[in-house]
C-alpha cells in the first residue's frame, strides 16, 4: 500500500526512496506521513539537523540517532530494527569518506530488502547524493515556484549602491 507524502510524491513499502523539497514542504510530508505510520520510527540525522526542531510535535514517535562520522551510518543501519527509517542527509558526514557512500547505498538496500522502508530528505541534492542516486528506488524531486519573487515582478529597491551614492556626491568642481 502506497502512503501519500505530498499530493505528487507517495511511499511504498520497501523502497529506499529520496525526497528532495525546501524545509517547509519536507516538515508538512513528514507530519503527514507520520500520522498515518504505526510504530516507533528511526530518525537518523547528522551535527546539525533542519527538519527534526520542526518535528517536535512527533518526538514520543521517534528514535533519534545522531551520526557524527559516515562510519556511525552504518553502524546505526546495522543496529536499527525500525519499519521505517527517515534519514535527514547532512553532506558534512560524507566530505571525508566519499569511498563508503556505495556501501551506505547498499547497506540501505539491504535493510528496505528485510523490513519496510528507507527515505532520504535533503534541501538540495549535491555531489554526494548523485553518487547515491543508483541505490534509490525511487528519487522525488519537488520544486516550490513562488510567483510573488519573479524577478519581472519585483520592484527596484530605492537604496543605492555605495556606487552610486558616492556619485550623487556634489564634485570639488562644482564648489
């Protein structure tokens, strides 16, 4: 059975799957998500995580593991017995050992493989989640227009650039 995360983007039971979304759209998927989801879930998240403070609501519904290094991952992957495992991608955990990002990939194949599901959220994607990309089953990305900031829309600021204020200055001909 598929779980709707966002009107275009839905979870199947045994998918290691990415999202990628700004902040805003990723906290409302989970949130959604969340409440339709039985159990305890994993949440696995780096240092410094951007969408957990906004699930604070949800907290007696989650384990929360911090890695701090990309071999903690796998050692968090290997304990984790949860049907569901959300992990919030930090890309400072992958910066040093880009070699281990393959068995990561694999690692959270194996583990969609004996329980249920595996899902990535990201902000943006970047070099890291590229070479991860051949291990999702399925990669989601939703892109927010915001009309209001069209730059044919926008209007020109009155402030001026030290530039050009500097040119308004009266010259040392003119006095």
């Amino acid at each position: 059975m598929s779980v709707s995360l966002l009107p275009q983007v839905s979870l199947s039971p045994g998918t290691f799957s990415l999202l990628i979304a700004v902040s805003g759209d990723l906290t409302e998927a989970l949130e959604a998500y969340v409440t339709k989801k039985r159990g305890l879930i994993l949440y696995l998240c780096g240092n410094y995580p951007c969408i957990l403070p906004e699930m604070h609501r949800f907290s007696d519904r989650f384990v929360i593991r911090r890695a701090l290094t990309a071999f903690q991952i796998l050692t968090i992957l290997d304990e984790a017995y949860h049907s569901f495992i959300i992990f919030e991608y930090d890309r400072s955990l992958f910066e040093e050992h880009t070699e281990l990002l393959p068995i990561i990939g694999n690692r959270c194949r194996e583990h969609v493989a004996k329980n249920s599901e595996v899902l990535v959220i990201a902000t943006r994607p970047d070099q890291y989640i590229h070479a991860l990309e051949p291990f999702f089953h399925r990669v989601f990305l939703v892109r927010q227009v915001h009309h209001e900031y069209s730059p044919k829309r926008m209007k020109k600021s009155k402030q001026l650039t030290l530039e050009e204020s500097t040119s308004c200055l009266p010259s040392d001909n003119f006095l």
